[in-house]
C-alpha cells in the first residue's frame, strides 16, 4: 500500500520489497515521474511500523458475529484481478446528476466542518459539498490516476479490499467513512466493515449510497441476482453483521431532481396508483434511483 500526498510526495508505510509484490506495473508507471520525490523507510521506521501494526492487531475491530453472504454470493463472472480491471482510468461520473446532487446535500446533511474523512472506493469525484473546509480527506481505490485528479483528497493510497482487508490506519482515527456506487464488488464486506467500525471514532458516520448501475461482471453474485429492495437488505445486513453499528437508517428516493438528505423517503410517500407503478417500473423516470444506507459506530451524536 501506498500513500500519496498532493504535493506529490510519495512515501510507503512498508518496505519496499512489499509494495513490489502487491502492485502491477500499471499502477506505478503512471505516476513515477521527475516530480515525485521517492523515500524509503529506515529499518528503524521499518520496526517502528511493524509494531504499530501489532498494535491495532491487538485490538479489536468491530466484531463479526456472522457472516452475511455464501461462498457462492460472493463470486464474480469476471474472476481476473480487479486491480487489472480498473489499471486504466475512468474519469466518468456513474450516476447522473439527480444522484449526484441528493447525495451532497445528504452529505452536507451529516458531515460536519473540520472532519477527518475516509473516502473508501473512490474516484476521482468525492461528490463533498464544496463549501464545506473538513481537517483531512483520504482516499481509498484502485487506480492511482483518479484518485490523484481528485481535488478533494489530501491523500489517498491504492489498495484491493477484496485481496486484504485491512486497512492500516489507526484505531478511532476518522469521523465520517463513505463508500459510493461500490459496495457491490466488495467480496469480503463483512471483513471490510468491521475494519471501518475500527477506523471510526465513537459515533463515527457510515454513509453507503448506491443505485442500479453497475460494472455486471465484477458485482457479487448476491448483488447481480437482486433488486433494488433486496441490495438495500443486503447492505443493512452487512451493517447488523458487525457488532457495534446502531440500527442503519435506509434513505431512498426515487425521480432524481436535488433536494437534501431529508427528502430521500419521498419514494415511501407516493400514493399507490399507475403512476406509481410505472415508475416503479422505471418506465415513468430515466433517472437513476438513489439508495443510501446509514449507520454510527456505538452511538449516533446529537448535535445542535
């Protein structure tokens, strides 16, 4: 694992032999140029940073008391390693803008200024309310050129949640982790969630938002078979599979448009006629339905 700085500073956690062995030539060509600045860590670092990692070891993440899906739901039509899938960049948007604006206002809705955010599979877009200053943002993903175009990060670094699910970071060190239009290629989702549990800080947000598009032949087999309803269930599940998170909160909406986080029940409110169905059936709305699911770690805080 790496980590990259903006000012294009590049440092490794681990010794370098390490990183060798995890990354293909894709991800590191492109950003190796005359303007990194490479350093190793000493031995003595080295030490210092194996301990660390005895350290959180030691303590635990939050506890996995069951697991959510079968060996079968968790297999990919497209068994090829995902960091080869995603070695060239896609500075796309995967939803539309409905999407895109629901889901900053939800984000200005719960994330508060001056927070240390964890920005787990992304992009190069975040979809931050702009006006919003927060105390660090890192990132999280897997192809090292979107997520250097991202303005919003203050580091990131490249990692295959589905190969190794830790995270190497501190226990309690972030307030708020998001994961957008992702969760359904995570193979190991109870693994990783119980990681985020442990990178949280008490009453730490958890904020998944999603909707039906996807990369079919690299989503779960669980995810590909269901619908909407089911991968909002899904998702819940994997919050309940992980002993500490409160009762997730689900947040839809449907039709697109902006409006806040507050409005993302306007689907529950419909009245039940044609119209409702049709759009349910997607022959009413082109725009893509947004599905969010929310969770704190032990708590949710108050504030005024």
């Amino acid at each position: 694992m790496f980590i990259i700085h903006p000012n294009l500073k590049l440092c490794y956690p681990s010794a370098p032999t390490q990183l060798q062995s995890s990354f293909s030539p894709p991800f590191t060509t492109p950003i190796l140029h005359s303007r990194i600045k490479i350093t190793s860590s000493s031995s003595s670092s080295s030490d210092n940073h194996q301990e660390n990692l005895q350290t959180k070891s030691s303590s635990s993440a939050g506890r996995i008391k069951r697991l959510v899906l079968t060996q079968e739901g968790r297999t990919k039509l497209n068994i090829s390693p995902d960091r080869d899938f995603y070695a060239y960049p896609r500075f796309v948007t995967h939803v539309d803008d409905g999407f895109i604006s629901t889901l900053t206002d939800l984000y200005r809705e719960r994330l508060r200024p001056g927070w240390e955010v964890l920005d787990l599979m992304s992009s190069w877009v975040s979809h931050l309310p702009k006006e919003v200053e927060f105390k660090r943002v890192v990132g999280h993903g897997l192809n090292p050129q979107e997520l250097a175009k991202n303005p919003r990060l203050d580091y990131f670094f490249v990692k295959d949640l589905n190969q190794d699910q830790e995270l190497e970071m501190e226990n309690c060190s972030f307030d708020a982790a998001l994961c957008t239009v992702s969760v359904q290629y995570l193979q190991q989702p109870e693994k990783v969630f119980a990681e985020v549990f442990r990178v949280l800080k008490p009453g730490g947000v958890f904020i998944l938002s999603f909707s039906n598009r996807l990369f079919y032949e690299k989503a779960v087999s669980a995810w590909r078979e269901g619908t909407g309803y089911s991968r909002v269930q899904l998702v819940v599940q994997y919050f309940q599979c992980v002993e500490g998170f409160t009762q997730p909160e689900i947040i839809r909406k449907f039709g697109g448009g902006g409006g806040g986080g507050g409005g993302g029940q306007a689907d529950q409110k419909l009245p039940f006629s044609i119209g409702w169905i049709m759009r349910l059936l997607g022959s009413l709305s082109t725009s893509d339905p947004f599905y969010a699911v929310v969770a704190y770690k032990n708590f949710k805080p108050i504030y005024e």
